[in-house]
C-alpha cells in the first residue's frame, strides 16, 4: 500500500511539474521559430532568431529591464534596512506593547495588496511621485513577510554574543550589523530571492503607478507589447517574453545551488 501511495504521489508530482512547465516549452518553440510553427509541432521546421530581433526593435526593452532593475533593487535595498531595524526591535527590545505591534505586522500578511491600490495611489498621488521609481517601490517597503522571517531568524541568535559586542564598545546599529546580520546571511539570501521574483514579475500596480516609459518596467511594457491592437504575433510575443525572463532564468540557473541552501537554512518550506 505505501509503494502504491509513493507512485501515485511521484506521478502527480511529475504530471504538475510537466503542466507548470509546458508554457515556458511552448515560448521557447515559438521563440526560435517562425509564426507558422506557432501551431503545429515540426521536428524540422527551421530555427531562426529573427523574432528576439524583431520584438527588440518593436518594444524598448532594454530601456524596460533598465527600469525593472532599478525598481527591483530600490525595492530590496529598502526592504532589506526597514526589515532588520523591524525584526530586531520586536525581537531584541523590550517595550510595552511590542506582541500586539508583531500581531498588527503578523495580520499585513493577510492583507491582499490589491485592495490598498486606490488608497497608495492617492497618497502618492498627493505627493506627487506617480510615474517614478519610488511611487512603485513604496508601498512594499515595510514587508511583513521580511520582518516576521528576520525575527524569528534573530531570535535563535544567543544574547552572549550581543553582550560580547556591547563589552567591546559596539553600538546598537553596529551589534546589528556585526552580530546578527551575518549569522542570518541564509535568511537574507532566501528573502532576497523572494523578493527579487516577486517584484520582476510584479503587474498590478506598477501598471496603475507608472504612466510613461521613464519608470515603466517589463511586465507592463510586455502586456502593452502583446495588446490585441499591436498585431498578435505569438512567435514575436514569446521572444519578448524570453528577453523579460532571462535574467531571472539566468540567475536561478548560476545559483540553483546556494539558492535551495538558503531556503533550507531558513526554514522555508
């Protein structure tokens, strides 16, 4: 009965794994093929690179990857600061109220970011700061998901190696950034790849927070690049859709490795 149980989980396993990757198989076929290939299966139809050309010239995707980058980094760098200072006061200071303040952060993650879209876009539209890299970087800044992970990642640090520090004359941010910092280094690199996924492939907002092509990142240029009334070309709009993802192709690829060791270390499941 359990080598029974064991196929039949091995199988579903491999059947949503070929149903996850079967889209990505289909751009890469109609990428490095012409539109009549987009349709039927030829082992012999010809391979060509005319359509990343043609979608490079159509779209300004460089100028979109440029600005994807910058979002992307303003928004890690950000999360990265707030977070720490965040997860070590609620994990390190004693102060009246701080579980009812790690409630309030633990109940943000219950909170779908599309439902405070019309509330951000007010606020920074007051501020005057739509259409810039802020206005898409904002909003996700104080992560709850990055605080509640550093501090249960700086609640297995021992108080003996704080009080080491305090004895050789350290201050607060110096404690944080010699003692706790590199001891949660899985915990920062599993973050940060969250984070980086999640902010390359963001849509939503960014489509409502940028106006124009100076702070406008892949995936609105993309959705805009393969719009209805710019002529659907499923060879051109998969070669697009390549040039979008191959950074991150690339980076998960070069780091697999250091990638699934830092999940493990942190505990993510």
């Amino acid at each position: 009965m359990k080598t029974l149980f064991t196929g039949l989980s091995n199988t579903l396993a491999w059947l949503l794994a070929l149903a996850w990757i079967f889209p990505l198989l289909y751009a890469f076929w109609a990428a490095f093929h012409s539109a009549e290939y987009t349709t039927h299966l030829s082992l012999f139809a010809p391979i060509e690179l005319s359509n990343f050309y043609t979608a490079w010239q159509q779209a300004p995707f460089l100028h979109y990857m440029v600005n994807t980058f910058a979002i992307t980094t303003l928004t890690l760098i950000s999360q990265l600061i707030v977070c720490t200072l965040a997860a070590y006061a609620l994990a390190r200071i004693p102060f009246r109220g701080r579980a009812v303040v790690f409630s309030f952060v633990i109940m943000q993650l219950m909170v779908a970011p599309e439902i405070l879209i019309v509330e951000n876009y007010q606020t920074l539209a007051y501020f005057g700061i739509i259409d810039t890299y802020a206005a898409v970087a904002l909003p996700y800044i104080a992560s709850a998901f990055g605080i509640f992970l550093l501090r249960q990642s700086f609640k297995t640090v021992p108080l003996d190696l704080e009080n080491a520090a305090k004895l050789e004359g350290c201050n607060l941010l110096q404690i944080i950034w010699k003692v706790y910092v590199p001891l949660a280094k899985p915990t920062y690199l599993a973050y940060a790849l969250v984070s980086i996924s999640t902010h390359w492939n963001n849509f939503l907002w960014p489509l409502v927070a940028t106006n124009t092509e100076n702070s406008r990142p892949l995936t609105v240029g993309l959705s805009i690049f393969g719009a209805p009334e710019s002529g659907v070309n499923w060879a051109i709009i998969c070669a697009g859709t390549l040039i979008s993802i191959a950074p991150l192709l690339v980076m998960f690829i070069v780091f697999q490795k250091q990638f699934i060791q830092s999940f493990m270390h942190a505990g993510i499941k």
